[in-house]
C-alpha cells in the first residue's frame, strides 16, 4: 500500500508521491512530506550491495512507493547512464585524511544533476495517462537552472521557465542557461537576488487564480527547486553510496558512523542526508557549511532563524541566499511531525522575517547537525592550500566545505566533504585564488589558463560554452514573473 505525502504545514491533502512531483507544492504553501521514513526502510545491507544504480532503486522505491518497481527501474536506467562522465556517478576520492564526494559529473558539471537528470523521468510516469502538460518553473542562484533545463529540454508535453539573478551569477552559470537549446525552454533574469526569485516562484505556485487560468489550457504548474520532492530524494542515494565506496575500500567497516560536510544554501542537499540517516544509514553528524550569508549557520548554533541581514554576493554564488526552503521539511520532522508549529513558525517567518524554535527542537537538531562558515577570504585561502598540499582542485563552494570540515577536529570517524560542482565552472575565482591575476580575462581565458597551470581538463560541455549562440536575454522586475511564466506557458505549450 502506497504511503501518502502531505504538506509540512497541515494534513488536510493526502497525495501519493507521483502527485506530489506533479504538483510541487501543497496547496497551503508547505512542502510535501511523508510520516515515518523509517517506516519499512531496506536493510543497511542491502543498501550498500551493487551499484550506484541498484542503490538508487531501493531509495527510491521506498520514498516514492507508489511508482512500480519497474517504473523506477526505468527511470534510473534512463537517468544514470553515459551521460555521466563516471562510471561510479559519483566517485569518492581521498583528498589528505578526508574523502571527497564528487558530485559534479553529469551534463552541467554540479551536484542538481543527480537529481535533475532523474526528475524528468519521475515526472514522465507520473503523467503516464493525465493529459495535462506541466510548466516547471524555477528560480536558480546558479546551477538548479542548467540542470532543470538540460533534464527537461524537449521533453514532451513539459515546458521551462527559469529565473536567475541578474547579475549574481558566474560567467559560466549564466552562459549555460542563456545557450540552453530546447523548443520548450524560457529563460529570464531578475531585478533582484535569489530569494527575491525564490519567493516570487512560491507566489506564482499559490496564486490560485493563475492555476484556474492555466487549468483552462490544460496546463499545471510544477518546480524542479528542491521543494519538489522528486527532485530531493534522488539526492539520498549519494549518501549511501558514499559510505558503500568507503566501506569497499577498508576506510569503514559497515555499522560504523560516518560524519558529512555539505556547502548549503537552500538546505536540500544536506536534507538529503537526513533522509538517508532516518533511513537507516549510521550518520553521526551533518555538518552545515555556509559562505557569508550565513543565516544557517546563525539558525543552528541559536535555534534562531533571521533573515532580516545584509545579503552578501560572494564567490560561492550557489549559496548566496538567506531564505532556506527545505529548512521547513527538517523542521517537520525534528518537531515530532508537528504540522501546527512549522505553519505557525512559517507564517511569523513571512510576517516578521525571523523565528525561533522551542529549546527541544534545537536539542534534537544538536544531536546530528552541526555548522561553520567561511568568508571568501578563508574559501580562496582553501582552494589554494587544496591545491598545493595535496594536488587536488576544489571549486568555491567545495572548499566552503573544505574550510568548515578541516577546522573541526578529527576522531578517528570516516568524514566526507561533499563537492558540488566542477572548479572550471569558476575558474576565474579558482584561478584567482591559486595567486594568478585574472584582470582583463574572460570565462573561458581562465578556463584555458587554469588547465594549463595545473594539468587538469575542463568538461567538454563546458569548454563547448565558447561556441554557442546566446538565445536568452530577457530582464524582468520581480513583479513581472507571474505575467512572463503565464505568457511562455502558452507559446511554449502551445
């Protein structure tokens, strides 16, 4: 019997996950969960036996239980293939004491690819026999936007609409979403930063008039932002198998703990790693790196969530935000599953732009999640002392990560850093930081220097960026989304 999602702020819709994915998020602005992961989980085991693609299909046939076996086999083989340049999908590599998980292999180069190339698929069954067409719609602060578009590009029936800062992202970033090629894609700038796109994208999602409107086209509204639940479970399956490759090679033996350091902004892929822990996997602690907008590092060292802060752009541009959605889903869970606080926490958050969480919620949020941050001074200092003293080469956001795991102290437990995106994605700031003067360089001037200097090789996908003709270059003011998501789901779906 298929186990029914709800939102985290009421349980007044009971949906199953196929209809959670299509819709995106609950009605009453909370995202879908579901009661008791726990709950009929595979064994650890089993877990950690096979490949890459053998774990991904026991998560996610447990988190999306009411897609078929064969479904989801389908879906997996279609997602992890030869579009990873690895055949692990996502190698963990020593780097000095420490393991490194590098999540970047897939078609843009950053970890949305994991779950952005299985996304489309999930949605694809899901709308097996509906008939109606989807709008996923999406605001990006760099990498989600790529992503979302090269997993959705053409596919029938579905079009996308992405937002980014205008601005506020790399050079890179924005020259893979504005060359994305696709009859059914659509991408525009905002007047603003990520949170203010962000947002807008859940105003759109609850703007009941506008549903009613698309309704009429046969038309529905969904995101591949990390609210979606389809695009947050795919991440779980990395972290079983980072410990299955640390257990395979005699770093652990399989029952003891393990310790992650994640770079996070929107907080989906370190939820993801709770997941896998309520799930059976003996993860000792979660540690939360932040760059200088460091509201989450704020919100678990006090329990006290305050927007209300001075928005930093930095080098690490992917986690530049101060408004972490899937906080909420953690929040659900850590409350004993208490709908009632998180909607009353959400509405002081909407109204007041802060919250804090009663004591023994920050008591249980102690016992698995820790914090630190670094400044961009500290993460150039980290990508050059990466490079030098063990040869290996780290992206902003990764040695965020790096910084924060390598000033805690180590006790003998397997820790993993986990790396979210290739260094030749910001290889002006890489570069920079490895002490060379990058004045008068483009993107690609620097990607070319950076493999020289050090003997490594940018991905094809990206080295191709050179050659290809910009098709976006739409700036809209915040206010204006609603109308230009409205307007492309009519040329697009036409």
């Amino acid at each position: 019997m298929s186990t029914f999602y709800h939102s985290t702020r009421s349980r007044n819709e009971s949906v199953t996950s196929k209809q959670a994915i299509l819709e995106g998020i609950a009605a009453d602005g909370g995202l879908f969960v579901r009661d008791d992961i726990a709950s009929g989980a595979p064994a650890l085991d089993e877990l950690l036996s096979g490949t890459y693609q053998d774990r991904a299909r026991l998560v996610l046939g447990h988190l999306l239980d009411d897609f078929s076996a064969d479904e989801i086999a389908g879906c997996v083989s279609a997602a992890y293939g030869e579009n990873f340049d690895s055949p692990a999908v996502t190698p963990a590599v020593r780097c000095g004491d420490e393991w490194v998980l590098e999540l970047w292999h897939g078609p843009t180069s950053a970890f949305k690819d994991v779950a952005l190339q299985m996304l489309p698929q999930l949605m694809r069954v899901a709308r097996e026999g509906d008939g109606r067409r989807v709008m996923i719609v999406t605001a990006t602060s760099g990498d989600t936007g790529k992503a979302a578009l090269e997993g959705f590009a053409d596919v029938a029936g579905t079009g996308v609409t992405v937002f980014y800062p205008d601005g506020k992202v790399s050079d890179v970033q924005h020259l893979q979403m504005a060359t994305q090629r696709g009859a059914n894609v659509a991408v525009c700038a905002i007047r603003g930063n990520f949170d203010d796109a962000q947002t807008e994208v859940k105003r759109i999602f609850a703007d009941g008039a506008l549903r009613e409107r698309l309704a009429r086209e046969n038309v529905v509204l969904s995101s591949a932002n990390s609210i979606n639940v389809g695009r947050l479970v795919p991440q779980v399956t990395y972290y079983f198998d980072a410990y299955a490759q640390l257990a395979a090679v005699g770093a652990l033996t399989p029952g003891d703990p393990i310790d992650f350091c994640v770079p996070t902004g929107n907080f989906g892929d370190v939820l993801a790693g709770y997941y896998a822990k309520l799930m059976g996997l003996p993860v000792r602690t979660l540690v939360v790196a932040s760059n200088a907008n460091d509201v989450l590092t704020d919100f678990i060292t006090t329990g006290t969530y305050d927007r209300r802060r001075p928005f930093h752009k930095t080098i690490s541009p992917s986690m530049d935000i101060l408004v972490s959605s899937n906080l909420e889903r953690l929040l659900f869970y850590l409350s004993g599953e208490d709908t009632e606080l998180v909607a009353s926490l959400m509405a002081q958050l909407a109204e007041e732009g802060h919250y804090a969480v009663p004591a023994g919620l920050l008591d249980r949020l102690h016992e698995t999640f820790a914090c630190g941050r670094a400044d961009d001074e500290a993460t150039r200092e980290t990508i050059r002392a990466t490079w030098e003293g063990e040869h290996y080469l780290v992206d902003p956001h990764t040695a965020v990560a790096k910084h924060v795991l390598d000033a805690r102290p180590a006790d003998g437990v397997a820790r993993v850093c986990l790396s979210t995106a290739s260094p030749y994605k910001f290889s002006a700031d890489v570069l920079a930081a490895l002490g060379h003067d990058v004045a008068g360089l483009d993107g690609f001037a620097c990607m070319d220097r950076l493999s020289e200097l050090t003997g490594t090789t940018a991905p094809a996908a990206l080295s191709a960026l050179r050659s290809a003709p910009v098709r976006f270059s739409d700036v809209v003011g915040v206010a204006d989304m609603n109308g230009y998501v409205e307007r492309t789901a009519k040329e697009l779906l036409a």
